[in-house]
C-alpha cells in the first residue's frame, strides 16, 4: 500500500470533477452572463425530470431550508422537531426564522431523528418536523409523515445527505412535504456551493422564487429572459440566495454523472461493510444500499479503545477521518434555549467516526482502511 502512502492522505470526501465540468464552466465564462440566467433554468429543469416535481435552485442546502421556513411563515414562536445530530446548517436555517429548535434524540441503528423522543416534544407551538436523512438513509420517514399528518404539521426534509435516495421505488424528493438538498463541494453531487427545495407546493415554491432574490416580485422571469426587474415590488423579507449560472453549469455535468457516482458510492459502502461485518467492537448503520445513496460512511467504536486511539492512528496510516456530528445542543448559540438531557445522542457521538467516502477512491483503498482498522481494535 506504499501507493496510498506516497500519494499523501486519503481523503474523508472530496469534489469529483472532469472535464465535462470544465467544458460547461467554459461555455458560461464565453458568454460573460455570470448570474442568475438561462443555465439555472436549464438546471432546475433537469432536477425537475430527476425528480418528477417543481425545483427551484438557490446558493446553498443551508438557504434552501432557511427559505423553505421562512416561506411556511415560520417565525418567532414557533417550534421545529430536529435532531441535535446534524450539520450547524439545520440549527442555523430555524433560527434565522426566529424559530425555536427542540433538539431531540436519535435512532441508535440509523442516526436518524427518534420519532418516540420527538413525540414526546411535540407542544401546540410545533408547527414542523425535520428529519435529517443521515448519511443517506431514512430512518422511519413513513411513520414520520403519519405523525406529521396526524398532528398537522409541516415536514421539511433536511435531505442535504439523500440526493438520489429512493424510498421504494420513488426518489427522495419524489414525494412528500418539502425536501431540501445541497450542492455543496463534498455532497452527492455539487454545483461548487448551492441547493435546492423540492416541492408540490406551487404556492410554496413561488414566495421561495422571490425570496431568493431580495423579495423582489416575479424578478426569477425577468432573470430567466436575461433582464432586471427595474420597477421592483416588495412584499417581505427576501435574501440574496439565488444560483448563478456558473453554478448550474457544474451542476448540470454533475448531474450526467450522477449514476456513475450513485453505482460507485454503494459498490465502496457495500465492501466496507462486508469488510466490517461480524465485528463486535466496529457497529455499521441499518442501511440498504439497494436504495440509499451513501453520502457518507459511519461507524461506531464500541471497543474498550477510545475513539482518539483509533482515530489517531489511522490519521497516523495516511487516512482521514471525520465525526459526524458534534450536537447542537451543546453549542453556546443554541444552549440557551435548550433544557434537559439527550444522553442517547451524547454516547453515540463518542463513538462516531467517519471513514473516507467518495467516488473516487477505490476498492482497495476501502479494504485498506478496514484493515488498518481492524488491526487497531483487535
Ligand atoms: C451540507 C448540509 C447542509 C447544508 O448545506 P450547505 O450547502 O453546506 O449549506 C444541511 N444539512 C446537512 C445535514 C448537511 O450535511
């Protein structure tokens, strides 16, 4: 494995990119239109077919679920059921609205939101519930969105981890309330930085389409036709969150890429697993990488070695690692507001540790890493 070592670290993620990303960047920087125009359009086009419902594209997975909550009215007040697992993104877009985050507990197995805790949380404040699709996977969404119909209250899907992810046989993003992805350097796909909100809600939809752009009425058409909006209206808060078309043009190579990314994803999470199977002290999420996406891999150290030991010395074998998340509630911002225990969350996040994932590491390089691992723990 001298290979691994001499060509420095392997990399935890990393951006996967071509020519074809090149090619259409190009064609942007040609013809000196570098904001919100024609590939944006082109871009949430091709999303709208990936997914078979109405997409609009903004700067970023954290802009996508600030807009998605502004636009559902969500503000001082308000209550949103999360888990305290997550990226800061989740916490920050709920508290942009002026929203309360109720931090809850996650499912052992799947690290995603625990629908009992979350129930137990639930007040007449609560107006909605958003599960981060850890990883890839989507814990109980069915019975979340039972829950959510029961109660009547709104599901916005931090699916920032899921692009591509099916549920059956639909996509996420295919069905449901509200999903919110990204396209952030490292996600399943990027488009440098950005995200977007999928949704069935025409109304939601077309108060985002003006939030993203300062609030300025209907100014995504005259966008669309290369034009301003000089005589704007405004009728509440906006936000400059719109995609460029620098953006959407790597987006869209991204996107023709994406079965091979998707294929090669689950191929390296299918041999860690195999790799990692019937090993007491390495614990590997309740996936089915028949339909999960992985976005990334986890796994918990249950061994009597503390996470520092192990990490350290794969960091030492040339292979980077990560800990997915650090809870929220633990954080100063979001403290204040928090009481109470998640002791479920707390253990867990000892024992996380993220291993490399991304399309192009390669086979041997994943049993390289589990045997470093193994060697470790045993
Ligand atoms: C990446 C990510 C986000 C935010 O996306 P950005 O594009 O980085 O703003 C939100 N939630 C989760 C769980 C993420 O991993």
């Amino acid at each position: 494995m001298d290979r691994l070592k001499n060509g420095g670290m392997i990399r935890l993620s990393k951006s996967c990119l071509g020519e074809l990303e090149k090619q259409y960047v190009l064609d942007v920087l040609d013809h000196e239109f570098l904001g919100m125009g024609a590939e944006v359009q082109k871009f949430e086009g091709a999303l709208n077919k990936f997914f078979g419902r109405p997409v609009v594209c903004v700067s970023s997975g954290t802009a996508a679920l600030h807009l998605a909550l502004q636009g559902l009215g969500l503000g001082e007040g308000d209550e949103v059921l999360v888990q305290s697992l997550t990226y800061v993104a989740t916490f920050q877009a709920i508290t942009a609205c002026g929203a309360r985050p109720i931090a809850c507990e996650v499912n052992q197995q799947t690290l995603c939101i625990d629908l009992e805790d979350a129930k137990r949380k639930f007040t007449p404040n609560t107006k909605v519930i958003m599960p981060v699709h850890y990883a890839g996977g989507l814990g109980n969404l069915d019975e979340i969105y039972e829950f959510a119909s029961e109660v009547g209250i709104r599901v916005v899907e931090d699916a920032a981890h899921a692009f591509g992810t099916l549920n059956g046989v639909q996509r996420v993003g295919g069905f449901g309330d509200v999903a919110c992805f990204s396209f952030d350097g490292i996600k399943n796909i990027t488009a440098g930085e950005g995200g977007c909100i999928v949704t069935d809600d025409i109304q939601l939809l077309n108060k985002i389409k003006d939030s993203r752009l300062l609030g300025v009425q209907n100014d995504t058409l005259s966008r669309f036709k290369g034009e301003r909006s000089w005589v704007p209206e405004v009728v509440e808060q906006g936000w400059r969150y719109h995609m460029s078309n620098v953006m959407a043009a790597i987006g869209l190579a991204q996107l023709e890429k994406f079965e091979q990314f998707s294929k090669k994803r689950r191929l390296l999470a299918k041999r860690y697993e195999k790799n990692l199977k019937n090993h007491q002290s390495i614990k590997t999420l309740k996936l089915d990488y028949d339909q999960v996406v992985p976005h990334i891999f986890v796994v918990r150290n249950v061994s009597s070695l503390s996470r520092d030991r192990i990490v350290n010395s794969l960091n030492e074998k040339g292979i980077q690692t990560g800990h997915h998340y650090f809870p929220n509630h633990r954080l100063k911002y979001f403290r204040q507001s928090f009481s109470g225990t998640l002791e479920v969350t707390d253990n867990i996040y000892e024992q996380l540790i993220t291993l490399p994932l991304h399309p192009d590491l390669s086979i041997e390089e994943i049993d390289y890493i589990t045997e470093c691992l193994l060697l470790e723990i045993q």
